[in-house]
C-alpha cells in the first residue's frame, strides 16, 4: 500500500465519521484513530509476519469503500465542454423505467433544469437535472453502473 492510497484511505474515514478503523493485509497493518479535530488524526504502519493470519476489523456500521479513480481522461477536444458530474453514490440509470424511452441520447439539445437521468441511492431514485444548457455531446457512463461521486456522466457542449 503506497502514500497515496493511505492517504485517500484517512480522507474516507474522515468523512465517514468513524473514530477507528483497523486494517491488516499481506504485510502491512493500519490502524487510524480520528479525533473531533483534524490534529487528532494518528496513523500506524506496522510490518505484520507473513506467518499470522489475515484479520481485518474496521470499527464501522458499514463496510469500507475504496476510492475509484475514474480512468476517464478529457482530452484536448474535451476541454471546450461542460463535464455534468454525479452529485451522489449509486446506480446510474439513463431510462426512468426498462419500457420508457431514454432521458437523452448524443446529439439531443438539453436546456437548464431538463431531466438527464437516475440515480438510484438506498432505493431512492434521484432524478439528476442540467444545469447548463447545450447539447449533450458524449455520455460517459453505460445504463445500470455504480457511480461515485463527482464521478463524470455527460459532456455538454454549451454553444
């Protein structure tokens, strides 16, 4: 596990309110201890023998997600366009039902406040609306895949 990976490791901890999380893989041990204050932070490497067995223990309520990063890159084409981003995590839907017709598809001309698609969230479904106006010019995401947030959905060419 390299600096970075931990690094985004303590921000999701941080973020999810837990206090202490411990984790052991192949040969590294972890554990970090969250304050009400960000000076409180403590993190702990430890070299773990290959011999002892493989436990993990976080000390949360859900299970730990690691952050995805998004293997989409905007070109130097791409940098004219506005990027619509997911606000939330969960399943992306392009259609509101599978018998109803698509939000919008490549080449469709949206305005502000037109409806894009779904996400759904915890068996919510979230209607995602433009906030720019222009005409959708890539969608970057295939119907019914998991999302992160401000992962990109949509390019948009607004002239």
């Amino acid at each position: 596990m390299d600096l970075k990976e931990i690094q985004n490791l303590i921000k999701f901890v941080a973020k999810s309110g837990a206090t202490e999380v411990k984790l052991e893989m192949d040969d590294i041990k972890i554990t970090i201890k969250t304050g009400s204050d960000p000076e409180t932070t403590i993190v702990q490497q430890i070299p773990v023998a290959a011999q002892m067995p493989q436990v993990v223990a976080p000390i949360l309520a859900q299970p730990i997600e690691t952050p995805v990063e998004s293997t989409i890159t905007p070109t130097e084409d791409d940098s004219k366009y506005i990027t619509i981003k997911s606000p939330i995590i969960g399943t992306f839907y392009r259609k509101p039902s599978p018998d109803k017709p698509l939000f919008v598809e490549v080449g469709q001309t949206i305005s502000e406040g037109d409806v894009l698609c779904i996400i759904e969230a915890m068996k919510l479904f979230n209607e995602i609306e433009s906030e720019v106006s222009g005409k959708i010019v890539k969608i970057l995401i295939d119907d019914s895949t998991p999302v992160e947030f401000d992962q990109p959905l949509f390019l948009v060419d607004p002239s």
